[in-house]
C-alpha cells in the first residue's frame, strides 16, 4: 500500500493514464487541493503502514454494536488486513464483494444494496 501511494508523488508527474483520476479529484474539491490531497494520502498510508495497520489501535474490540465490513476483492490492500479488523470486531460479519475495487458503490451498487439491506434486516430492533 505504502509504495503504491508512494508512487503518487509527485502529481505534477502524472501521466494520462491518471488523467481520469486527477480530473475527478479537481471536479470534487478543485485544482488547489490536488497536491495537498495526494501527499495527504500518502503521509496517512506512511502512517498506517507504521502503526502496522492499526488505525484506532485497541479500539476496534470495544464496537459493541452489529458490524458490517465491506471490502472489494478487488481492493489494494491486502485481504488480510480487514479480515483481522473483522475478527478483533464482537458481532462483525465480513463481506467480500466479488468483481469489485475500493469503490463499491460504483463498481457493483446493486450488491452493495443488498448487502446493507439484508444486514439492516437481520438486526433485532432494540
């Protein structure tokens, strides 16, 4: 993950194959942020990375409600790292999208719906 985003850097040295991605970025935050963006998820990836993957170190065992991870299979980061997230969650049910990246609600919306739609309806109102 960290060399990935490593590679970002620097921006003024993208090519057109991250055209489409730069030029989302400008649509949603504008052209000012784009640098300060990239270098700030390559410093939070660096941090990640030195925390060996523990964002919210200890805290995660703490979630005392119903849990639902959905993570893409064909996301970058290793599966392994939010299926130990998910195990260290108390009433955690983990979902692995199929044909699907980090950006699920575009990539397979339909199955991201229903996910949250089954999950939602298996909880027991309190």
């Amino acid at each position: 993950m960290v060399e990935t985003a490593r590679a970002w850097l620097p921006v003024s040295a993208w090519n057109k194959g991250r055209a489409a991605w730069r030029q989302e970025i400008i649509d949603w935050h504008g052209a000012e942020q784009l640098e300060p963006m990239i270098a700030g998820w390559v410093q939070a990836a660096q941090a990640i990375a030195a925390a060996d993957g523990d964002i919210c170190p200890g805290l995660a065992p703490q979630i005392r409600c119903p849990t639902l991870l959905i993570n893409g299979d064909g996301e970058q980061n290793l599966p392994e790292d939010v299926q130990r997230l998910a195990a260290t969650i108390p009433n955690c049910r983990l979902e692995f999208v199929a044909r699907s990246g980090h950006s699920i609600q575009n990539d397979q919306p339909e199955v991201l719906i229903r996910l949250i739609r089954q999950f939602l309806a298996g909880l027991s109102p309190s």
